[in-house]
C-alpha cells in the first residue's frame, strides 16, 4: 500500500486483511474522484445508504433452487450491490480525512449506515422464507401448507428482530466502539472519534429545536447510541474514570500506560473485525445463494453473538485488571 492511501485510514491495526489489502485502495481511488468534483463525504454516505438498500429489491428473489439462473443473477446483484454501499461507506471515510472535511453529522451517520443498509434486506428475506421455505421445511419434516408457511414466518419473523435490533446492532456498536477505543490509545484524540454520552447530551441540550429538528433527531438518536456502548463496557468505563481521577485527564495519561492499554487491545482487533462487514457478509452472500437466507438469522444470533460476547469479555477482562492497579 502507498503512501497516499496509508494516509487515509484510521490505522492498519483496525482493518482486515481483505479491507487492508483490496477495499481501502480500491475506496480511496474513489475518494480522490469524488474530491476532484467536490463531493462531500456526508454525500457519498448517504450514497452508500441508497445502494445498500436498494440491494433489498434483488435479496428478495430465490437462488437458483427456486428460480433458476434469473435468481441466482439477481442474488449476485444484490451481493454485488451491497459489496458496492461497503466500498462507498469506506470510501466516506478517506474521503474526509483526505479532505479534512469531518463532521459530527458525518461520524453519526457513518455509525448507522451498515444498520440502514440491513434493516430492508432482512426484512425481505423474511418475506423471501414465506415465497421459498421448501427446503428448510425438508429439514424440519413441516408439510408445506399456507397455515404451516405463515406460522413458520412469524417464527423468523421473531428470530429476525432479535438477530437483528438485538445481536446486529449491538455487535456493530461494539465493534465500531472498540476500533475507536483502540485508536484513542494508539493516537490519542486526535486520532480517535471516541465519544462519550455526557458530552453527546450537552451538544444536544445546547441545540435549539428551531431550525434543527432534523438535527436534533440524529443527536438524541446518537446520545443512546453511545449510552449503549458504554453500558455495554462498564469495565472499561471504570478504568477511564480511575484514569481521570489519577492523571486529571486523558490527555495525561503516561505514555507507558498507553502501550500497555495498547498491547492488550491489538490482539482483539482480529477478532473484532469479525463483527464488522466482511465477515458477516460472507456468510449472508452464502445463505442466499444456497437459498437459505434464514440460516443467517441463526448465525447472527448465535454464533456471532457468542463472538461479541467473547471480544466484549476479554476487552473488560484487561480494563479490569489494569484498573485494580491503578
């Protein structure tokens, strides 16, 4: 990787071999052509929402089993699509700090498009189970009838909201939490976009309702996003308070205990890429193809939540011990 692309990313530490090595140099040429017409970052974010959505339209068609080699082109533009809105919501990113064109809009709307992408296409893979179930129904032995198909959708339907408002949303929050954790210790500040909810709820108090509902909606919406993370992390939480009691602030904090915070932050960042795009992805490109898609509910809500779990533990783990120390 060149020089040129290095100096977009956040850090190599916070990227997977795949976004290392393809995604990022192919996003940041993409980055110095929406630079060359002025394009704001914000823009191509809510590009990258649009693509990521629209791929819902060609989810909800069956693979080859069910529909032939129509289906099985349309679940690869749809696989291709959402390949496209993760290379756009990369793109976004280089985009500002190649420009230097940062926002608090800009860092809120990064923080939920993934969401934004995965709310419709989940939405239509269960209406996808209820048109072609024949084969999950094999499985099970359930005789193939409209009162056995709509029972059955209802149960992925309730599978679903728990695979996707509960263990997706809080997997991609913890994940985009701990990227910015391990990045305020590697860079500090400056380097990080490590938020705090306190700090979140003064901004929103000190915004006027006239003339900024919009705004005022997004901040109060990401105010609960980061009291999310951080009640999710109350280890880490504590650690940060004992931090601020000892050094005054988190400016101070010796250079030596910051390597060590370090140290023990770098190996998770494998295992937290897991819960971000690529890996997921995979795994729902290979459902639908295999026309299977319900199967991801249960990898979501399984497996990747015991994932989740595993990081977030581990993480808590070390800020414990460190902060017993202090």
């Amino acid at each position: 990787m060149n020089e040129k692309i290095y100096a977009t990313l956040k850090s190599a530490e916070t990227e997977d071999w795949l976004d290392y090595h393809v995604v990022r140099p192919f996003s940041y040429y993409w980055a110095v052509f929406f630079n060359f017409f002025n394009i704001h970052p914000n823009t191509v974010t809510v590009l990258s929402m649009i693509v990521g959505v629209a791929s819902a339209a060609f989810f909800v068609h069956g693979s080859y089993f069910y529909e032939g080699a129509t289906g099985l082109i349309f679940n690869i533009i749809a696989i291709v699509m959402l390949c496209i809105a993760d290379i756009l919501d990369c793109t976004d990113g280089q985009l500002a700090r190649m420009t230097g064109k940062k926002s608090r809009l800009g860092r809120i709307l990064d923080g939920v498009a993934g969401f934004v992408w995965f709310v419709p296409v989940y939405l239509v893979l269960i209406y996808r189970f209820y048109l072609h179930h024949s084969i999950e129904f094999g499985w099970l032995g359930i005789e193939d009838t409209p009162r056995n198909a709509l029972i059955a959708t209802c149960c992925v339907f309730a599978f679903a909201l728990y695979s996707g408002l509960v263990a997706f949303a809080s997997q991609q929050r913890l994940a985009d939490y701990y990227i910015q954790v391990h990045l305020f210790f590697l860079k500090g500040e400056k380097g990080s976009e490590l938020d705090n909810s306190a700090r979140q709820q003064e901004i929103y108090d000190q915004t006027p309702w006239k003339d900024n509902f919009l705004w005022k909606v997004f901040l109060k919406n990401y105010v609960g996003y980061t009291q999310k993370q951080e009640s999710a992390t109350p280890e880490f939480q504590n650690l940060l308070n004992k931090l601020r009691e000892k050094y005054g602030s988190l400016d101070n904090i010796p250079q030596e205990l910051r390597e060590e915070i370090h140290s023990h932050s770098l190996p998770l960042m494998k295992w937290n890429g897991l819960l971000t795009f690529n890996f997921r992805s995979a795994w729902l490109f290979l459902f639908c193809l295999l026309d299977v898609p319900v199967l991801n509910f249960l990898f979501e809500g399984i497996a990747m939540q015991a994932l989740c779990w595993y990081v977030n533990h581990r993480h808590e783990t070390f800020c414990r011990r460190i902060a017993e120390k202090l």
